[in-house]
C-alpha cells in the first residue's frame, strides 16, 4: 500500500485559483488521499468553493499568514506525507509521484522546479538559498529554464511555494514560526532542517507553475515591510554574537542594498517601517532559537556553500545587478 499524502492548502481569497489547484491536485498520477484547505479568511468564496470540489476547509476566521495556516493544517492532516502547495499554483499531473519517487532514497522533504505560470519557459523558482547577509533567492528566479536547473541534488531548504514534507520531520525539528507570519518562514524553517542535519531533494521533472505574490503583490507595501522585518529576524535567530560580528559586514551590505532595491520600486518607507520592526523584535527573536543547538561552523558552511551556488548561477545565467554589488562589496561566493 502506498504512503498517504495530504496537500495543505493555505489561502486568502483567489478563489479561481484555488479551483485551478484542487483540479491538478485531482489528476495527480499518485494519489492524494486528502486536501487540507486552510482558510485565512476569505471574502470571494473560496472556501466554499473548496468544499464543492472535496477539500476539507479548516477555518481561521482571520488571517494568520502563510505560517499559522500551514501549522493548523499540519495538525489538522492524518498522513504521513504533507505536500504544501500555495494556492496560486498549479500542479503538472506527474509532481506528486516524482517526488514521491525522490523519498525512497531517506530523504526528509522534496521540492521541484517552479516555472512561471505567465511563462513555461521561464523559472519561478527551484530551492531556496541564503547568502551570508541575511538575504535569500529562489535559485533561478527570472531565469530561462535550462540546464542548470534540470540537475537533481540534495539540498537544505525547499520553497514553500509546492513542497513534499515527512510529517514526522515537523515533529523533529519544529513547525514554521508564527512570527515570521508570510514571507521567508519557509527560508528560516530550511535553514533549521539544515543546520540540525535534516536534507531533501530537488527533483527537477517534478513540475508547477505559480502565478507568485497573487494575494498582495510582490512589491506590495505589507510584502515589503514583512520581508524586511524577516530579514533581521533570520540573522537574530540564528547568528551567535561572535559569528554576527565576523560576518557584520555581509550583513550590512545585503540589506543595505536590499532596501535600494525597494527604493527603485517605491516602497522605501515599507522598507525602513519592517526593518524598525525588526530591530524592536531582535532580543525577542534571538531568545527563539531552535530547541536543538545550532552549531555555527555547520551554519557558516551552509551559508557559505548557498552563497557560491547563486554566484555560480548568477554567472552562468547573467548577474542581477543587487548580486553582483553584494558579491563586489563582500568578496563572497568563491568557488
């Protein structure tokens, strides 16, 4: 008999795209045994319109974020494999059964290649890095779908855009924090799998196409300040005071420049309010860190292996010009 699989679904409002992913997640070639929605409040219909097509909806009656709804959804599913998949995303009809495939090897969690629902040619994303400042990437976002992406591999952090979990793993390491809410609470839950030793796959042939930022936008104001707020939290929780002091400089630059970028998009302000909210957080933040110690050479080395894969990506495919100041400031990323 197969492992069960139950898909967790986290939405707020996009009712039409939630239809859209129930539907793929019917066709899937391996089967799903249930679908977990997990309302955050929507005001179009989605819920209902989720039960209509199977789902059993969980209902927050406020929106929790991303974090607080894929943690009831955890609590609330029966299986032994969660798929987390965001609402805007469609599944290709093999996804589920690729990944699967993937956790015969012992792994914890299995991700795919996300391509551009605009754009099939186009790569939403594969897996997340994170670089030493503090600031992470989807590895080839915006990039053409190619050779570089189609290579299967361990890795420590997967998206939470589609991803395949072990339950038990949640039990192992913990759920995703409540106090990142939306927004890189998938990169920080990564970075906890790698540095207590829990390792996935990427699987390239497993295939999703993700419309991306669908609730807010991805320069949105709220998007912004979250993302910036997350930033400083990320390196509260899990930078030792003597590794935040070797790498200040990293740190500095990344969100330095990261907050040029939300200039150039007209969401400075958003920019400075998260990372004042950052700051005000930090003490608390840092007394959050996992239960299990973070050993800072395994951290470090994570760090400083993520950072050489997006300066080998960038090179090969063409330098963003935030990464190519980061890596010119900071001298990082060294094969």
């Amino acid at each position: 008999m197969p492992d069960e699989v139950s898909a967790i679904v986290p939405v707020w409002n996009g009712r039409a795209m939630l239809e859209r992913l129930i539907g793929s997640l019917h066709a899937q070639t391996y089967p799903v045994a249930e679908i977990v929605v997990v309302d955050n409040g929507s005001k179009d219909g989605a819920p209902e319109a989720a039960e209509g097509l199977g789902a059993r909806v969980v209902r927050m009656g406020r929106n929790a974020g991303f974090s607080g709804a894929v943690n009831r959804g955890i609590r609330e599913s029966r299986s032994e494999w969660l798929a987390v998949v965001n609402s805007d995303v469609e599944l290709a009809p093999g996804w589920l059964k690729s990944l699967m495939a993937a956790t015969q090897a012992g792994v914890w969690f299995a991700t795919g290649k996300v391509l551009s629902a605009a754009d099939h040619c186009v790569i939403d994303g594969t897996y997340d890095v994170l670089c030493r400042g503090g600031c992470a990437w989807r590895l080839g976002h915006g990039r053409a779908d190619g050779a570089e992406f189609s290579k299967a591999r361990t890795i420590t952090s997967a998206s939470g855009t589609a991803s395949l979990f072990r339950a038990e793993l949640f039990r192992e390491v913990g759920m995703l924090d409540e106090r990142f809410e939306s927004y890189l609470e998938d990169v920080e839950f990564g970075l906890r799998c790698g540095c207590l030793g829990y390792t996935g796959r990427y699987v390239p042939e497993a295939l999703a196409y993700h419309v991306g930022s669908a609730s807010l936008g991805k320069w949105h104001p709220e998007t912004v300040r979250r993302m910036s707020r997350n930033q400083v939290f990320l390196v509260a929780k899990y930078y030792p005071a003597r590794l935040f002091f070797r790498l200040a400089w990293p740190v500095l630059a990344a969100q330095t420049l990261w907050g040029l970028v939300a200039l150039r998009h007209g969401v400075f302000w958003a920019f400075l309010r998260g990372k004042l909210e950052g700051l005000m957080g930090f003490a608390t933040a840092r007394q959050c860190r996992p239960a299990r110690r973070v050993e800072p050479r395994r951290l470090l080395r994570i760090l400083q292996e993520s950072e050489n894969e997006i300066r080998h990506i960038q090179r090969r495919t063409g330098f963003d010009w935030y990464w190519r100041v980061y890596f010119a400031l900071t001298a990082g990323g060294s094969d």
